[in-house]
C-alpha cells in the first residue's frame, strides 16, 4: 500500500485540509450576515490558507522552503482555531460543531508537524 505521492494532491494532509475548507464554508453560511466582510471573511481565508500553503511548499524544490510553508500552514491553523473559539464565544457556533471543527484541526496540525519533520 505504499503509493506514490506525484503531486500535493495525493497527501492526505491537503486532502483533509480541503475538507476542513469545505466544512468551514458550509458553517459560516449560517453566520450572522453582519459578519460575512468580518469573522466569516477571516475564518474561511485561514481556513483556504492551510492546504493553499500545502499545495504551494509541496511545488518548492528546497526543503528549507518546503518546511517554511508547513510553518505558514500551522500558523494559519492557530489564526483559524482562535477564529473558531471567537465564534464559539459569541454562540455563532454550537459546542459540537465546534469540538468537531477542532479535532479535525488538532489531526491537520499533528500531520503538519510530521510532515516537516520528514523533511
């Protein structure tokens, strides 16, 4: 079962980070509308940042570069789970929907991590 990885759309961090995405847009559909140029506007960027950077370290040819991009991932992680505690806070989001989002986050995080460290 070893299969080979020919572009960033075989690593199964990028796929998840698209589901992420996916899942981030159908939540901040029912956000407030007074939000869509604010918390909506910024969760969706953060979260559409995490496999874009993926995507974008994969094509690099220097595995300094490689790793600076899994670095922007992450951080774009934490800009999104702080996002999300904010939604949570001013119950745009419910308990476990939230809980749901940040598993799914906290395993994009911990493939991140290993990842760079393959590198």
């Amino acid at each position: 079962m070893d299969e080979k990885i020919r572009n960033f759309k075989d690593l199964r961090v990028w796929q998840k980070g698209l589901e992420l995405v996916k899942e981030i847009y159908t939540i901040t559909r029912d956000f407030p509308k007074e939000e869509q140029f604010g918390l909506t506007s910024q969760i969706r960027r953060a979260a559409v940042s995490i496999p874009s950077n993926i995507a974008e370290g994969f094509r690099r040819r220097y595995s300094r570069e490689q790793k600076q991009f899994i670095n922007i991932a992450l951080g774009s992680s934490a800009e999104l789970e702080t996002q999300l505690i904010i939604a949570r806070e001013l119950n745009y989001l419910d308990i476990k929907k939230h809980d749901s989002l940040m598993e799914i986050l906290d395993h994009i995080c911990g493939m991140l991590v290993n990842m760079s460290k393959r590198i």
